[in-house]
C-alpha cells in the first residue's frame, strides 16, 4: 500500500510539473466545451432569431411569393434580402452571390406562380362541384396549367442537414398556401358570405418529455454538451498517459522500476490512480463551468439536480477506460511521435463513432454496429441515461461493467504484451 | 555503509548453461555460459560490442527471460525466488534512468519506497548518500538542471540505497569528469569492502584493470577466459595490460554489428 501511495505521490508531481499535459488535461476541455456550447447555442440562436440572411427573388409579385415571404419573416430563422445597393436582385446575381458563398441560400419564386396556382386550384375545384352537380360547365374556358418550381440555391458549402431542414419548410410552405388556396375557393363557390370550411389544421403534434418526479426534462445544447466533451476530455487522457509511459522506457525508469522487488502492477496502478484523480478533477470542472460559468455567456446551465453521485460514477468508470486504453498505447509505442499522433486520432475516432458529434441514429448500420463497440458510446449513453433519461443505477450498471470491463481488457493485454516483449 | 549479508555459499552467483536467442536473431546472444562469481568480488565483464555482456545482464536482473539454463543468486533460482534476488540486488543501468521532473531528493525518496523503505530511516539514508557523494546541497534541485557527473552520482545512489548484496553497474562512469569519476570508483570501492559483489561492465579496460578484482572476456555470448586481471596479463604472452589480453582474446577487427 505504502508503495502504491509512493507512487500515486511519484505521479502527481511528474504531472504537476508538466505544464504541457496540464494544458491537455485541465484547460483545452475547458476551451472546447465552452467554444462547442457558444458555437452551438448561437446556431440554434440564428435559427430561431431571423439571422440567417437569405435572398429571395420574388418573379410573382402574387399572394404566394407574398405569403412565402411572410411566411419565411415569421419562421424567425431568415432574414429576407431582395434587393442589392437599392436595385431589386436578378436571378443570375443570387445564383453568383450564393455560389461564392456571400449568402447560404437563394429563393427563386417564379413569374405568375400566384396566377397559375389560382387557376389550377379554379380548375380542380371546378370539376369536382360539376361532378357532384353543382358547378357549371366553364372547364373549356381555362387554359392548360403548367408545373412550376421554386428554385433554391445553396452555398455548395452547406451542411446537408441545414439544406434539407430548409428545403422541407419551403415545400410545407407552399403545400400550406395551395391547400388555402383549395379552401377559399370552395367557400367563394360554396357561400359568399358565410365562413363553414374551417381552415384550421386538425392534426397538431406535441413532444412529451421525460418527467423527474413532477418536472418535465427539457434537454437543451448544454445538457447534451457537458456529458459529450467531458467524456472527449476524459479519453484525452491518453494522450498525456501514454507519454508518460513512452518517456519511462526513454530515460532509463521503465528498467529500474522492473528491477524493483514489487509487481509490475503496483506501477501501473500508480499510475492509474494517479490519472482517475485528474479524471475526476476534469469532470468536476466541466460540471462546475455549465453549471456555474454558462449562465454568465448566456448559455443555457447544466442541470444536475441530485444526479451528481450517479454521474461521477459514470465519470469514473469512463476514466478507468480512458486509462485502459493509454497504457496499452503507451505500452505498445516505442516513441512519443507513435503515441501522441495515434492517440489523439484514435480518440477523436471513438469520438466520432461513440456518437460524440453524430447522433449514432443517424449512422448507417454498420456504423451503428460500430458504435456500439466504442467505450465513448457507453460513457455517453450512460450520461444520457441519468442526465436525460432521468434513469437510475440499475439502468447504467450494463454499461458502467463495459467500461471497467474494458479497463481490465485493456491492462490485461498491456501486461501480456510486456510479457511476452521481455521473453523475446 | 552497511550490505545485508547472509551466511551463504561462498559463490554469489552461479551460472550454468545460461543461453538466449533473440526471436529475430540469427546467432545466439548468450550461449550455453555457465560462470561462477564469487561473493565480495568487484566482478568485470568485459568483451566488444555483441559479446553478450548486456544480455548477461538483463537476464541476471530479472529484465529478460532465458531462453535455456539456470542461473542462482546468494543461492536463490531466478524461477521461484524471483523476489528475493530482486530484493538483494541493485541496478545501475548505463542511462541516468532518474525522473528529469522530479529533484534528486525525490528521486531517491521514490525509489527507496519502491524497495519497502520508509520514513525517517529512508530520509536519513539519503542524505547520507547525497551527502557523500558531494550533492547534499543540490538534493533539492531538480535532475534536469544537473550535469552529466551529477546525474550518474544520483543514478548509482538510487541503486544502492536498500543496501544490496549484489549490484549491477553498466558503465557507470560512461560520460563524466574525471573528478566524478574518482568519487563514483571510490565510493564503489568503499561499498565493496563492506561485503557488496559488484557486477560491473566497461568498455574502459584501463578503469576495469583497476577496479576489478577478477575479469571475465566474453565473445559470442561464451567466456572466453575469467580470473584476476594480473592473472590473464600473466597468462598472455607479451601482454602488459588488461587491454593487450582483450584485443588477443577477441581480435583487433570491428565489431559493428545491429
């Protein structure tokens, strides 16, 4: 025990000293957490306030572009811009501005949209009360009808999932102004004066969230970013540990210390306890900064409400597979220019895949099959569940086993591997 | 300075048929040596790049596994009383292998815990070793900021501090001033007579001709010859130094090899 605490002791001053894995382990999870929240919350906030500029060429200059316009205004995401140095905007200018990037997209309504859409609904409307006898015969007055298109231009640079979010409200949008269009018509035909088709929607939908004891579990950027980054920050560790480990076997320690008359183990426990405090310690901070920091950058703050125990435990088991993973890189690598680069890119792919920035339903399958073998994603569906889906510790326990599981995986074959180095 | 020892066999170490082949490797590193020490002796294996003297080592230490033969220490088989030999012996490696970060104080302070000493008595023994090896008022300073003299002082304390009866030293004074070095030889000397065995290495043949009582010339992972150093003088024709029996013993063409 006593050299176990040596040990511990030996650690924490190597780190202490080391200004460049300080920086690692306390203030580049600090920087990317709150840089990730602010970058996230003010997209979120674009969105919601108008101020995505986006130009819109109106060739109808009819109820639909109007109600388009108005309806783009009143989303609260866009703000309209049709004109340039007081000149009304071409088609052929939009498409350039959008295509070189000055803004994300373009809405080009065509000429007699309006126009058309009436006298296309006129027509339908028409036949279907002629057919239940009670319109007269006037089809062969209207001309044929073409198909029109509203045309969009998107910055090629465009995130995919901002492009179809926008392409499906634009479509919602003139389905809505086309079943108006449906509607009055059939009350002008129907009755001049009385209002009797209701053009309110029938179907609505609501969101039910999970309730924690009688309050409703509204998640927001903040509870789904603590968890996540904390997590990335926790694996970071592998960087730093698996140095350590690599600069042991450079300056002649890794000898000495298995000269010593002690297991191999104790060092390596050293060292594991060593790195779980500084786990924690980061995970504590991160929790400290949303809860406590957010607020003042106009963030929404982590809530943590009587969670706290559940997930230190989910913290602790995530860096016991963190440390895992750093000392069989540190034990396979021979240098520094091995383990830094791979564990930083082996983090950043467990990241990935763990669902750290892709929500893993939105993988392909095999990439969810993937997902499920990474560390990261237990780590992270184990915050999830206590955080968001107010679960408890029975709910967990599967995936706190992973991680320690994994843990005792990962040491195993670290030990094996030097093993079988020394008997070469 | 004080050396546990035991009333045991007069020979420290025995080695018989000892050999090693790395997998990768077309020759054998060690092969069949079989080699007795005796206790208190300041021991030199000596021999040219690829003799076999590191592999020797390492395996004697504990760091790599034979691939055949036996070998005890103070009586103790490496295969079951593993402990015990790592527990009486010490390790000098030819790297300073001292934590940079960390001063000389603590260093030692460390690597005396990992050998089950603790509390004042271990402070007290480090001072004592720091003290005579000239470093007392440097303890504090981190190894970083020490010179190459000052970091081998260092390294041969932390092998030493538990007192061992048998002590590894791989060219301990590789690199350093020559006042360092006398201080380094003294204080091993000095260690010597309280009942330590040295086991030491060097390609220094005049230094090894000096400090060693008995010799042993390896080449091809086999002794070549062993005895006193004035006994091979006297043995070789014409030879007037341990380097004159070296260079007939093993050849005077390079010794590259990877």
């Amino acid at each position: 025990m006593y050299k176990l605490w040596a040990s511990v002791k030996k650690e924490g001053l190597l780190l202490l000293r080391d200004a460049g894995a300080l920086i690692i382990l306390f203030v580049m999870p600090l920087a990317l957490i709150i840089t990730v929240t602010l970058i996230q919350q003010g997209s979120f906030k674009a969105l919601s306030n108008a101020k995505i500029p986006v130009l819109l060429i109106d060739n109808d200059h009819g109820n639909v572009s109007g109600g388009i316009r108005e309806n783009l205004e009143n989303s609260g995401s866009f703000e309209i811009v049709s004109e340039k140095e007081g000149q009304p905007l071409t088609e052929k200018q939009a498409r350039d501005e959008v295509f070189k990037g000055r803004y994300p997209m373009a809405v080009i309504v065509p000429e007699n949209l309006s126009a058309d859409l009436n006298q296309k609904v006129k027509v339908n409307v028409d036949k279907i009360l002629k057919d239940v006898g009670l319109g007269e015969d006037s089809l062969a007055a209207f001309r044929e009808v073409e198909t029109k298109e509203i045309r969009l231009y998107f910055d090629p640079a465009t995130q995919l999932a901002f492009k179809s979010a926008v392409k499906n409200n634009i479509d919602k949008m003139v389905s809505e102004l086309e079943v108006q269009s449906v509607y009055a018509l059939f009350q002008e035909q129907l009755s001049d004066s009385v209002a009797i088709l209701s053009q309110k929607s029938f179907l609505h939908f609501r969101e039910i969230m999970p309730v924690d004891g009688s309050r409703e579990v509204i998640p927001n950027a903040t509870q789904h970013n603590v968890p996540a980054w904390t997590l990335f920050a926790i694996f970071f560790i592998v960087i730093p540990l698996s140095i350590n480990l690599v600069k042991e076997k450079g300056q002649g320690t890794l000898v000495r210390l298995r000269t010593l008359p002690m297991p191999y183990s104790v060092v390596i426990m050293g060292k594991t306890l060593t790195f779980l405090v500084i786990c924690m310690i980061q995970f504590y901070l991160m929790v400290a900064v949303g809860v406590f920091l957010f607020p003042f950058l106009g963030l929404e703050p982590m809530q943590v409400g009587g969670k706290l125990i559940l997930m230190s435990l989910v913290a602790l088991c995530s860096g016991f597979a963190a440390i895992g993973f750093g000392i069989l890189l540190g034990t396979v690598s021979q240098t520094q220019e091995q383990s830094a680069p791979f564990g930083a890119t082996s983090v950043v792919i467990l990241a990935a895949i763990g669902g750290v920035w892709v929500p893993v339903f939105a993988m392909p399958a095999f990439m969810q099959f993937v997902s499920g073998l990474s560390p990261m994603n237990w780590g992270l569906n184990a915050f999830y569940d206590v955080i968001l889906r107010n679960s408890d510790l029975g709910t967990i326990l599967p995936r706190l086993v992973l991680l320690l599981v994994f843990f005792v995986i990962m040491v195993g074959i670290s030990i094996l591997y030097d093993e079988k180095k020394r008997a070469v | 300075m004080s050396v546990i020892t035991e009333n045991r066999p007069e020979a420290i170490i025995r080695i018989h048929s000892l050999t090693k082949k790395y997998r990768e490797a077309e020759d054998y590193s060690v092969n069949e040596l079989t080699l007795t020490i005796p206790r208190g002796e300041i021991f030199g294996l000596l021999g040219p790049n690829g003799a076999g003297k590191t592999t020797l080592i390492s395996m004697l230490c504990g760091l790599i596994r034979p691939t055949s033969g036996d070998f005890t220490i103070n009586g103790w088989s490496y295969r079951s009383e593993g402990e015990k030999i790592r527990k009486n012996m010490g390790v000098v490696p030819q790297e300073y292998a001292l934590y940079p970060s960390l001063t000389a104080k603590e260093n030692l302070l460390y690597f005396g815990s990992m050998y089950g000493m603790r509390g004042r008595a271990l402070e007290l023994k480090v001072q004592e070793y720091l003290e005579h090896l000239g470093l007392l008022k440097y303890a504090d300073k981190k190894i970083e900021t020490y010179s190459g003299g000052m970091k081998r002082r260092v390294n041969l304390i932390a092998g030493i501090l538990h007192s061992p009866m048998v002590l590894f030293l791989d060219e301990p004074t590789v690199g350093v001033d020559i006042q360092s070095k006398n201080v380094i030889i003294d204080f091993l000397k000095a260690y010597n007579r309280q009942g330590a065995t040295l086991i030491y290495t060097s390609h220094h043949l005049i230094e090894a001709q000096e400090f060693c009582t008995r010799v042993a010339i390896l080449d091809h992972g086999q002794v070549l010859t062993e005895g006193t150093p004035q006994e091979l003088i006297q043995g070789v024709n014409q030879a007037r130094s341990l380097e004159d029996v070296f260079l007939f013993m093993v050849g005077k063409e390079l010794r590259d090899y990877v």
